[in-house]
C-alpha cells in the first residue's frame, strides 16, 4: 500500500514538473519573440520612467484579436543604468538587453534545471536510483551556472546596457547572493552524494 502511495505521488511530482518545465519554455519563448517586435512598435506602446530603485519600464504588445495584449515589464537598477536625462537612452535597447538577461536567462536555467528533475523521477518511477552518478553530474553543471549568472549576471548586463542602450560606460559589480548560496549549496549537497556513493560502493565491493 505505502509502495502505491509513494508511486502516486512521484508521478504526481513528474507531472507538476513537466507541466512547469513546458510552461516555462513558452514563457521564454513568447518572451524572445516579443524582443523581437519590440523596436516594430509605436513609442506610445512603451513606458519607461524614473522610479525610486531604478528605471521601471513595461511594453504593451497588441495581439490583434480585440483588445488582448502581451506585456512585459520589469526594472533596471539605478547602479546598472544611471538616472541620466532620457535622450541619452536608448530606450528600446535597453528594455531588450534588461529582458533577456534578467528574465530569458534565469527562464533557461530553470528550464535546465526542471529537465534534469524531471529525468530523475522518471527513472524513479521506472524503479531507478536516484541517486546516480549522472544526477549529480547535472547537479554540479546548473549549480556553477547558477554560481556564474549570480556573480557575473548584473555585471554583463552592466556592460551591454553601456555598449547598447546609454551614453556612457560604466562596469557595476553587484552579487545576487541568494543565487551564490542556491549554487553552493547545490555544490556542497553534489559533492556530499558522490562521496556517499563512492563509500557505498567501496562497502559493495568488500562484501
């Protein structure tokens, strides 16, 4: 009976993941395309203002089909894009260079990360170990991206942002460090498995 119930609810979590996983490939998705039509709009469509931690911007995209839109929206620090008079703004850049980074990659890692998961409890449900060297491979490659984008993340966006889209340059350091404690905890719990699973088979081999 526990058997069953435990079954159940592994393919319970296989679904949510996978349901997650697509989902968010269509959000990366619709987020690219609408990059791409951004500088096809009329300014009116684009509102990009002074906030008080940055510049707050969002992007009404007509779908066609009666008032429906796509939006998308966000904010750009004021320590990535100074508070400089607007006609030294590239606005439109600077919203594309802000989406992607901030937004489509963090989706893409995730989506990374949700495929490898959702391997993991398919093989769980086909009566695999979790706990295979492969995991743990996977496991040790998104924690250093995660390790990477948290540490170089801003920065790159600091410097297209002054290539692309601003009147000057300008190369901010900012950590994210909740993402750094994700990538090495992520680290730390890969490393820890793999040396469970080498003194595991150390004891197999003695018996």
């Amino acid at each position: 009976m526990k058997s069953k119930t435990g079954c159940k609810n592994i393919s319970n979590l296989h679904s949510l993941i996978r349901f997650f996983y697509y989902a968010s490939i269509v959000f990366a998705a619709s987020g690219l395309i609408a990059l791409v039509f951004i500088f096809s709009i009329p300014y009116s469509a684009i509102s990009f203002e002074k906030g008080i931690r940055g510049w707050v911007y969002s992007v009404n995209m007509p779908l066609g089909i009666g008032s429906a839109f796509f939006m998308i929206s966000g904010e750009i620090p004021k320590n990535i894009l100074h508070f400089i008079p607007l006609d030294m703004i590239n606005i439109r850049a600077a919203i594309v260079v802000d989406f992607l980074i901030s937004h489509i990659v963090p989706f893409i890692i995730v989506i990374i990360g949700l495929r490898e998961i959702g391997n993991l409890t398919s093989d769980m449900l086909n009566k695999k170990s979790p706990f295979q060297a492969k995991y743990l491979k996977s496991l040790r490659k998104i924690s250093y991206i995660v390790l990477l984008y948290s540490t170089l993340g801003n920065t790159l966006l600091c410097i297209l942002i002054s290539i692309f889209a601003a009147d000057y340059f300008s190369v901010t350091v900012v950590f994210s460090w909740i993402g750094v404690l994700i990538g090495v905890l992520g680290y730390i719990f890969s490393d820890i498995t793999e040396y469970g699973l080498f003194l595991q088979d150390e004891y197999d081999t003695t018996l």
